[in-house]
C-alpha cells in the first residue's frame, strides 16, 4: 500500500472564533513536540508542546481556549514552554475534530499561530483524499504539500534529482562542509569535471530542497 506524509497549511481565521478574543494577543505560536494519545470519539487529545507567549508575556498570560489544560510544564528556555497538555473538544470543536476522523497517522509539523495553522499525517491515497474533502469543504486550505514517506530509513536525497545529489554528496565527502573548508567551489567544480557556476547553482539548489523538505509547514 502506497504511503504519502502530508502537510496541509490553514488560514487560522477557521478556528479563531474558538479561541479567546485575546488568544493571539499573547500568543506567538505553540508548536507540536509528541502527540501521545487521541481519542476521537471522547474527543480528548494528549501531547506535548512548545508554548511561546508573545514578547514581554509569561505562560500564565496566555489566554488558553475552553478545554486546554496545562498538566505540567516540562521545561522554560527563552520564554518557551515545553508542557504536557490535555485538550477536550465539546460541541463545535468536536465537530471539528471529526474531520480527522478517517484512518491516517499524525505526523510533525503542528503549528498554531495568527498568520497559520500546520499540520501533518501520513496515510494511502484514499484516506488523505477524504480527509482533505472534509478539510476543504471549510475553503481555508492555503497550501498542501506531499512527501514520500518509508516506515524505514528515510533517505532524504531522494528529494534531489542525480546530478544535484551527485554534486552535493561530493561535496560532503571532500569535505566542503567542514569548517574550516578543505576544498573550495572551483576545486570542488574541477573534481566534478563541470564549471564552477554550475557547481554552485547545484549545491544552491540541493540545499534548498533539502531544508525545503525538512523544515516544511515552517
């Protein structure tokens, strides 16, 4: 069965109205670190995540919506929050969850801030379309994003195409991500037997996809 990770970028307007009016006056983000259990149908959610109020803000601030409750704080660093929390959904909100009703894994990245909400799962192809039929049907999708997914090792140069994977992975070994470096861009182009402009648009490009593909919904 073919697997796709998924990462699905909303407007946050769709869930403010349930939050409190004062919600993303204290708020910078919260950020997803573990999903330890969900429960659809009691409609309750346990992870962790990283808090971070807004400048000046403490943790007790944070206007935290109906339902969310702080069951310890794990760490502070920098005036982020590491907390073990428990939502229950009632009513409207349990509406909403209903909408991840259907049978796929949540993944990393969670994020909830003013300017978006990021989440992701992996599931077939037939359960990622109706999980975002439902999601779409609200019409507060602003990007969607799909990655290859193993439940082995991951290799993440299968994002690049041979010629950049080729370039980078020569690159690496020759060590011009050492610091300091033991071998320049021209050097690096000449082992290569390609020009250095070419070199350096391949390397460029390598690496953006390769942040691209780590740090996506961020």
């Amino acid at each position: 069965m073919s697997m796709r990770k998924v990462i699905i970028t909303m407007d946050a307007n769709f869930v403010s109205h349930y939050f409190p009016q004062n919600f993303f006056k204290t708020l910078h983000c919260i950020e997803g670190e573990a999903l330890l259990r969900l429960d659809l149908e009691k409609g309750v959610k346990i992870g962790v995540v990283d808090i971070t109020p807004k400048a000046g803000v403490t943790l007790e601030d944070v206007q935290l919506p109906g339902g969310w409750t702080i069951l310890k704080v794990l760490k502070e660093h920098d005036n982020t929050y590491t907390c073990l929390i428990r939502i229950e959904y009632k009513g409207n909100r349990l509406k909403i969850l209903k909408l991840f009703d259907v049978d796929v894994i949540f993944e990393l990245p969670f994020i909830l801030s003013e300017e978006k909400i990021v989440f992701a799962f992996v599931g077939d192809n037939e359960n990622i379309k109706k999980l975002l039929d439902n999601i779409e049907v609200w019409g507060v999708v602003k990007n969607v994003s799909f990655q290859p997914v193993t439940f082995s090792e991951y290799n993440i140069l299968s994002c690049l195409t041979e010629k950049q994977k080729k370039v980078i992975t020569t690159a690496k070994k020759s060590g011009y991500y050492e610091v300091p470096r033991k071998i320049s861009t021209e050097e690096l182009a000449k082992k290569l037997n390609i020009s250095t402009s070419t070199t350096t648009e391949h390397l460029r490009k390598a690496e953006n996809r390769i942040i691209s593909c780590i740090l996506a919904g961020y």
